[in-house]
C-alpha cells in the first residue's frame, strides 16, 4: 500500500473540467448552475492508500522482458577474472536483513528469479508486525468491556496505566494486563510465536508480583490485587488442559488472600469495592469447587459491600453470604468436621430455605420474560436456543445473580439426594419419601433448563421495555466477560444429566464455541471433564442400582 498524498475532495464532474468545486451536498453549485448531472464523491480514506501490487507486478516484467532484449557485450563486469556475460548480486534474502550470499548468474536468470520473487512475495496478507505492550492492553480493554469495570473508565486507566510510576504492584499490573492481551490475541490469531510472547510476559508478571507481595504496602496496593485478577483472566484464556485449571485457582487464593490483608477499609474507595466485587463470585466459586473454606473477611467485606450499593445491587449481594455457607458446610463435609448425614441434611435444608427467603423477596426489577423461540430475533448466538425457549433480563448482572441461585440449588439438591439416599441404602424408600426426592431432582433439572435458557440473552438483548423486548446485539468477539460468566453455570447445568443426553450435548457444544469463537480455553477444559469424568453421584444418573453403588462407595 502506497501513500499517495492528499487528494482533490472536489466531485468528479468538476475534477475533470479543472474548476473549484464548493462540494456542497448533494449537488455541487458548478453543476448545479450547468444543469448538469453531479457524480458525487470520492471515499477520500480510501484514495491516501492505494493498492500497488500489480502495479509493482507489471514494472518487474517490463524490467526484465528490457533486460532481456539488451545484448551483453561487456565482460568482467562484475569485477571478476574471466567472468563473461555475467554479474554478481546479493540473494533477495540479504535485503531482508539476513546473511548476504553471492550468487553469480546471467541476465536471463536474473530475470527469472525476478518472476519468482514478484509471485511468491507480491500478496503477503499477514502483518509484518509483532504486536507492542501498548497494543496488548488496548486489545484486552476491548475485549473485556465489563458493565461497571473498572478497566473501562477513564479516571482508572490513566490512573493505573499512563501513569509513570515504577512501583512493583504498578509494574506487576501493566505486566499482567500485557500478557493477558497477547494471550488474547494469540487466541484470536491462532498465533503460536504470540502465545510465547504471552507466557514470557505471564513469567515476568510473576516475578514482579513476588517482589510486591514481599512489601506489606505494595501487597495492600490496588495494582497488586488487580494484578491477580489479571492473572487469574490469563489461566481462563490459556488453560486448555482440565489439570491446569488449579492454575486458575492458585491466583483466586491469592487473591483472596490479599483481600483478607486489605480488610474492610479497601471498600471506602471507589477502585477498591469495584475490586471486590470483580472478585468475591470467583472466590465463591473456587471455593464451591475445592470443596474449601470461604475466607471470612471475604464475608465480612460482602456484608459491608451491601451497603454501599444500590438497592436492587445489594439484594443479589445477599447471594454472597447465603452461598459462603453453603461452600464453608462442603469445606466441613471434605474436613470430616460434621460426619453425622442427619446433620449434614438438616443443614443443607436450612441452607435452601434462606435461598428459598431470598428468592421471596425479590425486587420486581428481577423479573424476567420467557419467549418460545429458536433464538432472539437479532443475536449472533449461532446454536438454536435448548427447547426453544430463551430468557430475557433487564440486566446482565441480574442475569448473573439468577445463575448464581440456579447453581446454589443444583449443589444443595444433589447434596440432599446424596445424603437421603446413604441415610436409607438398606432400606426401601417409603412412597412420600421416594416422591419428594422425585420432586427435588425435578426441580434441579429444571434450574439446569433455565440456566441453558439464559444463555442466548448473553449474546443478544440485555433490556426489557414494558411487553416490547428489545435486542442489543452484542458482536460473538466482544463477549469475553459474557462467555467467562458462563462457565460455572453451564457446567453444572451439563452435569445433571447423564452422557449423551441432548442437554449434555447442547452445553458442550456452547463451551465448545465460548472456547473457540471467544477464545476461553478454560471452556474447552471443562468440556473434556464432561465428557470424560462423572460430575453428580445422583443427579444424572438413571438407574437406581447405580445410584445405591456410588452411594455405597461413597460411605
């Protein structure tokens, strides 16, 4: 592409005739007072550059074909001894800056060699460029354009990024923002040596953030945390194996590990709640999957949090607390803390009826719309909508807060199953008993159904006017929070039901295209454990002598 100048912005009536246009729209005034036709205007943009390759193409064979008809008289042109009819050059390689290697040969294979360099370097369509630092980041705050992050305001980013300071939390966050860019982008070009780049960056991140983790000041600093959190995005974008998904969870614990040191007081500054807030769903649910204890200043810090928010904000807040008990009773279960399954059900069911409380009272801002169809009308979600039916929301993060319940209750209904069952594994289940268990897996099937119905609305609308919905669609690339948020959700929807059921196989194939469109590695992770690992020990399971086998196995 070549740089042409600044072209003529006239139209092309008045261009040809070599008169000043006013380039009034529609019709200049020239033609207008000739009575003649305006053909408008040029795309001035697209003129500056121009399209050289053929161009290029022509010269090198009208080069060669003059060459050829020239008759080589001299000798010794090269400087050579003895050397007729010949001359001496540099490979084309040495003009791209490798070694130079003289090559001796006549006009004819000059020109031939010509011919073959013009074909086979003439339409180069990649870049010719590796992506900068700078670059990296902008890339990564546009893909993560999270509703209320604080990586998108203006007053943070100058803060955190155009900010000089050489601070090791400062550096240890540009450093992880840089590599969770490249790894990004890596993904989006199916780029090997990008990836590579991402990784050094990823071991250099590190590096700077043990050093700011050694000062108790620089460990209570916004970057440092911020950093982690980068990093833990880093392990969801790159880690394709299911073993590395503990990758995820280290940083997570860190994390939360900073945020016990930071106490409440990270939550008197704007950056430090919208921190928080990032953070304690992801620390929720590692501690959900580890079967581990959910700090209590992680607690503490959400009880205070739900005073700081707006109303309707605040109420899904109240989902912390609830789910923090019920990740701590799992902690305690795996501990051998609480052994007696008397116990471990009255909890479970104490437990569900606070969630059941919550679920009461709701603000009518919670509300969502169930339409029957294979899919919102303008949406780029490319899978048809599991049982044609979708939801709409009138928020993403109320969406999120929905999810968050449906989880909770799958978890506690395969816990209560679980328990029942061990409590009667030599006995026959009386018919109330058998029918309630009935009923509790009915109703975790179902909260799996509505996890799988809010999926479209990710990728689509996100607000409800009255009786009319109303779609904005949200481009598959832009979706990297909305694919992430996910995750957890569809694989316990996934998990309640057995290999090969149509909703097992619906939930692979939208990991399958969070992890390839979105590029989530994560996602493709979890799809190797559905499809090769047993998930519940009752939910999923059909056949009841199974069901009482994995019982046992588990007593």
């Amino acid at each position: 592409m070549v740089f042409c100048g600044k072209p003529s912005k006239g139209c092309g009536e008045c261009r040809s005739r070599k008169i000043r246009c006013d380039q009034a729209r529609p019709t200049c005034s020239q033609c207008a007072k000739g009575h003649r036709v305006c053909p408008g205007y040029r795309d001035e943009l697209s003129l500056m550059f121009r399209d050289e390759s053929q161009q290029v193409v022509r010269k090198a064979r009208t080069g060669a074909t003059a060459r050829r008809s020239k008759p080589t008289t001299k000798s010794g042109s090269s400087g050579r001894p003895g050397s007729s009819g010949s001359t001496t050059t540099s490979s084309p390689s040495a003009a791209s800056g490798s070694s130079n290697i003289e090559v001796e040969f006549n006009d004819d294979s000059r020109a031939d060699l010509q011919r073959q360099t013009v074909v086979r370097h003439s339409l180069d369509l990649q870049p010719s460029y590796q992506p900068t630092g700078n670059e990296a980041i902008c890339f990564f705050l546009q893909q993560v354009n999270w509703i209320g992050s604080i990586w998108m305001r203006s007053d943070f980013v100058g803060e955190y990024i155009v900010d000089k300071r050489t601070s090791p939390s400062q550096q240890a966050m540009v450093a992880s923002m840089t590599s969770t860019g490249m790894a990004m982008l890596a993904r989006a070009r199916r780029s090997a040596p990008l990836k590579t780049v991402s990784e050094k960056e990823y071991g250099q991140a590190l590096q700077l953030l043990k050093s700011a983790v050694t000062d108790e000041k620089e460990a209570r600093d916004n970057s440092t945390l911020a950093a982690v959190l980068l990093l833990a995005f880093f392990e969801v974008v790159s880690s394709r194996a299911p073993q590395n998904l503990d990758n995820w969870t280290n940083h997570i614990s860190g994390a939360a590990a900073l945020l016990e040191l930071r106490g409440v007081e990270q939550l008197q500054r704007a950056e430090g709640l919208k921190l928080f807030l990032q953070l304690r769903f992801q620390i929720i649910i590692s501690c959900l999957q580890r079967e581990a204890r959910v700090p209590q200043s992680v607690l503490d810090c959400a009880r205070v949090a739900q005073f700081l928010r707006p109303e309707t904000e605040a109420y899904s807040d109240g989902l912390i607390s609830i789910t923090g008990r019920l990740a701590n009773l799992r902690a305690d279960i795996r501990e051998k803390v609480i052994t007696d399954p008397q116990e471990i059900l009255s909890t479970m069911y104490s437990i569900e009826g606070e969630l059941v409380a919550w679920l009461a009272g709701l603000p009518s801002r919670f509300l969502y719309t169930i339409i029957e169809s294979p899919r919102p009308a303008q949406s780029n979600w490319s899978l048809r909508a599991y049982n044609n039916r979708f939801h709409v929301y009138q928020d993403l993060w109320l969406c999120h807060a929905w999810n968050q319940y449906r989880c909770a209750r799958i978890m506690i209904s395969e816990s209560i199953l679980t328990y029942t069952l061990r409590l009667n594994a030599s006995a026959t289940l009386p018919p109330e008993l058998a029918s309630h268990l009935a009923q509790i897996r009915d109703k975790a099937k179902q909260w799996a159904l509505d996890i799988c119905a809010s999926v479209p609305y990710h990728f689509s609308a996100d607000l409800v006017t009255g009786e009319a919905t109303t779609f904005r669609t949200v481009s598959m690339e832009f979706g990297f929070i909305r694919g992430m948020l996910l995750l957890w959700p569809l694989f316990l929807a996934g998990a309640t039901e057995r290999k090969g059921h149509s909703l097992r196989r619906w939930v692979v194939d939208c990991l399958g295209l969070i992890g390839n469109s979105m590029g989530i590695d994560q996602a493709l992770a979890l799809i190797d454990i559905l499809e090769h690992d047993q998930t519940f020990d009752v939910l999923g399971q059909t056949d009841d002598e199974r069901i009482l086998e994995r019982i046992t196995t588990l007593s």
